[in-house]
C-alpha cells in the first residue's frame, strides 16, 4: 500500500461538477429512485451501479439507486460528500480506466436511519430492493437449513425491537410498511454468491414471516405470494479492497481526490431471471444477461470460480503469498487450481449452453493472474466457514458416492483448516493470520474438544468439524473425506502447501505417494 500524498488530498474534491467535467460521467443522477440497495460496498458500487449505469445511458429511466450500508458509515458519508460520486478504477496491466458511474440518489447507513430505510423500502418508486450483504449476511442455520431462529439479533427483529439488526428482518419490516401504505409489488434481488440467492432469499423472508405473531403473519403472507418476487441472480467481478494506489491513480489522472474510489478488473458479468413485478432498468442493454434458469451459471461461476479461487488463496496464503496473482504464479498453486477446476468442480455441473468450459476457464486463469490488481489472499480467504459450505460439499459428495476421493477439493479444506485452527504449533503466516471468519472461536473450540493435542492433523478433529454443520451435513456419511483432510493438513504441516499439493496430484493420478 502507499501513502495518499499531501497533494492528493490537496486536489479538488470529486463531486458533481468536477466528475462531469474531468471523468466519463452522466452529468446528473437519474431522475427518480426505483432502487434500493442493501449493502454499499465495494462489489455493488463496481458491479451493479457499473451495469445500471450502462443500461441508463442506452434507455434512460427513474432508476436511481439509494444505497444503505449496515452498520460502517465510512463509505456513504464520504459519498455524500461527494454529491454521491466515486471513481471505479478498471485495472490490468495493460491500461487503466476510470469512471465515474453517477447513479446513485442517496446514501444512507441502517444502523444511524433505521426508520429513512424503512420508508426507501416501503416508497411507492421503489420496484426493485437488491442486495449484496455477503453470504454471512443472510442469517442463514445450516444446521436447521433455514432462518437462524437461534441468533439474538433474528430474535430481536422478530420480537419488533427497532432498529432492524439483520437484513432479512429489515426486508421484512419494510415490506410490512409497504403493504400498510399501498401494497404496490416490488422485486428482491440477491446478487451474493449463494447457491440459489433468489429461492433462499425468498424462503428465508417467508420463514421470519411465519415466525411473527399470528395478526402479522396473516396479514403479509398472502401478499408475500401474489406481489413480491426473488428472481435469481449469478454475479461476478473480481473487486479487491481500496486502498491508497486507487486513490492516487484517480488523483492522477483526473486531478481529483475521491476518498472511496473502488478497484475492479476489467472483466464483469451478471446473469439474472427475469421476474421482476414491477418493472426494472434495461439492464440487458447494460451488459447483464437475462435467462429462464440461473442456475447452472451460477453453480459454474461458485464452482469453477469461487470454488478454486478458495483453494488459491489458502494456499497462497500458506506459502506466503499477499496476492492471488502471486499464488497463481506458483507452479505448483497453479496446476492444483487446474486440477480442482478441471477434475473435481467441472464434471459436478451442467455447462449452460452457450458456455465454452475452456474459454472460461482460459479466462479465469487470466483473471486471477491479473498482478495490476492487487487481490489479496486474505480477501478471498475470509469467512471460508461461510463460503466453503456454497463451493465444496456438493462437488466432493458427488465424487464420494460415485467412489472417488476428490483430493483437491479435501486441500481445499485442510487448507483452510490450516489457516484459521492452525495445529498446535504450526505458524500460517501473516496472510492466514489476518484472515476473518466469524466462526473461528467455534471451530477452535471444537477443534480442541476433539484432539487437543494434535488439531485438525487428526481425523477425529475434522470429523467434529463437519459435524458442527460447517460444509453441510452430507460430508459426515464419508470418513474417508475427513481423514483424508486431516491426512493433507498433517502434509501442510510438516512440508508446507507445495508438499501437499504434491501429495493430491500423486493420489489423483493413481501414482503411489511418497512415503514420509
Ligand atoms: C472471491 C469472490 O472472496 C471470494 O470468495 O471468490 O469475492 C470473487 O472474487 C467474486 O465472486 C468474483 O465475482
């Protein structure tokens, strides 16, 4: 990272005027505010907005987007302080691009407005509430499969306590207050990288729904089935962190300082059902593409993508690596994300037709090695208890049943393993270290209840593991997965990731293994 020079915060602010006049802008924000989108952060602003943007300046219409961030103001403050404009810096090494995307009409943050959320949900001019609230944000229990009826904060927003702590019972409370004012339909949009975002969306409003008090429930759930649509969406931009290298090339190429510019490649993609009830911008004319059925782009993207993109970053990670194009430039990273991808995520899907599997994965290397870009390892790392359960049990159970171990899939696991509950006296690194994952106090507890002494070296330990639900519930009806995890963690250990990578591409090709 460098240091935002005394120059550039000396430079003229970005704002209406000076985006207009020094950036590839629309001059003004879009007339209305069809829009509501919970969760500003990085992704939306390079992802959505970029799109809508697009689609505005091919057919323009009352699509304005006010963004809500939960609980950090940091990025709506500084948006409003810049008439709600930012930069997006589109990064390779080839060339840099910046733009100015101007389709915002309000930032605001839940946990400061609760009640300015509310009536934004509930206005009649919102058709659309999308979201990006990232897979931990959706109050999801893997161990009932449904709504975390055991989490405070589920409990609270049921209860009525205001304000709203979680997204889905703030989606809720504003829908209620829709209802009660006009009962005009309305669209929610998941664009996280869940399996099937839209279905699970919708189940998880309907679920806390039930669980109101009888007056309540009866009086949304009906209006719930005829007005109130979760089509499913499959997103993907690679969108690190800002930090001060974007900040300066804005400074330097637009001679202007933007406190929340975001960084993203240039390569970006958005696949959406559409089942929209009360109308939506001409995002098709945006670049985004509409279809039927989602989700065989969305298991390609989870798996190929997010799926070895995990197994990356851990190893990566391990080997000391800040950034995922310095991982993928080991050889040995490399061929073991082309192995996981090739062998163990591929024959798990349905390509979509007009799909082809080596241009996209040609692509995906391409992207990953993209070093202008900066991603970094304990990016893509955090929150694995979350993310790993999206990209993981399915594909391995898949090859389990049929008989097959799927050695990369089981180092994707030890590998995480290794970074957030590394053995009694194994030292990840700085990478693994700065890794979040909510649930690393859980997984340490658990860990040490089940091998003390040797963490998850051991079987027993990972077994204990799965059984907490972490990567679902299928994985505890194959031993074998768990020692073979805890077999690979023990490789990590004692001659790093690149001794076990060797180790899974030994074993997949049928070869003998070392004996140590
Ligand atoms: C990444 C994703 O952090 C992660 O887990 O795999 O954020 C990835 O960069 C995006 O989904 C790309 O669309």
């Amino acid at each position: 990272m460098t240091t935002t020079t005394t120059t550039t915060t000396a430079l003229p602010r970005l704002g209406r005027e000076t985006a207009a006049a020094r950036a590839r802008s629309r001059p003004a924000a879009p007339s209305g505010t069809g829009i509501v989108h919970l969760g500003l952060g990085n992704f939306h602003r390079a992802h959505q907005a970029v799109h809508t943007a697009a689609a505005l300046a091919h057919t323009d219409g009352p699509w304005g987007i006010l963004g809500v961030a939960g609980r950090t103001p940091d990025v709506a403050r500084a948006m409003r302080e810049q008439d709600l404009r930012y930069s997006v810096v589109e990064i390779s090494p080839e060339r840099t691009r910046i733009t100015v995307p101007a389709v915002h009409t309000g930032a605001l943050v839940a946990a400061e407005q609760p009640e300015d959320v509310l009536d934004a949900l509930a206005a009649p001019a919102t058709a659309v509430i999308t979201l990006t609230v990232t897979e931990h944000g959706y109050t999801f229990s893997p161990r009932t499969h449904g709504l975390d009826l055991d989490s405070p904060d589920v409990r609270a927003d049921l209860r009525g306590d205001a304000p709203a702590r979680t997204t889905i019972g703030r989606i809720v409370r504003g829908l209620q207050r829709r209802l009660r004012l006009h009962a005009r339909p309305v669209t929610v949009l998941s664009c996280d990288n869940l399996v099937g975002n839209g279905e699970l969306t919708g189940r998880l409003v309907r679920e806390f729904t039930e669980a109101l008090p009888a007056a309540e429930r009866e009086e949304l759930v009906p209006w719930l089935e005829s007005a109130v649509t979760f089509p499913g969406s499959m997103v993907d931009r690679i969108v690190p962190a800002t930090t001060d290298t974007y900040r300066d090339a804005v400074a330097a190429r637009l001679g202007l300082y933007d406190a929340v510019p975001v960084p993203a490649e240039p390569f970006s993609m958005w696949v959406m059902e559409d089942r929209f009830a009360a109308g939506r911008p001409a995002w098709e004319h945006g670049g985004a593409l509409f279809t039927a059925d989602v989700e065989p782009y969305e298991l390609l993207k989870l798996r190929l993508l997010n799926g070895t993109h995990s197994l990356i970053a851990y190893l990566g990670a391990l080997d000391g690596r800040e950034t995922v194009p310095d991982s993928v430039g080991r050889p040995f990273i490399a061929e073991a994300a082309r192995r996981v991808l090739y062998d163990e995520y591929l024959p798990s899907l349905t390509v979509p037709p007009d799909v082809d599997p080596d241009h996209y994965a040609g692509q995906l290397f391409d992207r990953w090695a993209n070093t202008a870009l900066g991603h970094r390892t304990r990016q893509v790392g955090s929150d694995g208890s979350v993310k790993l359960r999206q990209r993981v049990p399915d594909p391995a159970l898949l090859h389990l049943r049929a008989g097959r171990m799927p050695h990369h899939l089981a180092l994707t696991v030890a590998g995480y393993l290794c970074c957030v509950t590394p053995p009694p006296g194994f030292e990840p690194g700085p990478h693994a270290a700065a890794m979040a994952d909510p649930a690393r106090e859980r997984l340490r507890a658990i860990v040490a209840g089940a091998a003390p002494g040797t963490g998850v070296r051991s079987a027993a330990a990972v077994r204990a593991v799965l059984e907490s639900g972490l990567l679902g519930d299928g994985l505890t009806e194959h031993p074998e997965f768990a020692a073979r995890v805890a077999e690979l963690a023990d490789v990590i250990v004692r001659h790093g990731p690149a001794g076990a990578a060797a180790d899974a591409l030994l074993a997949t090709d049928g070869a003998p293994r070392p004996t140590d």
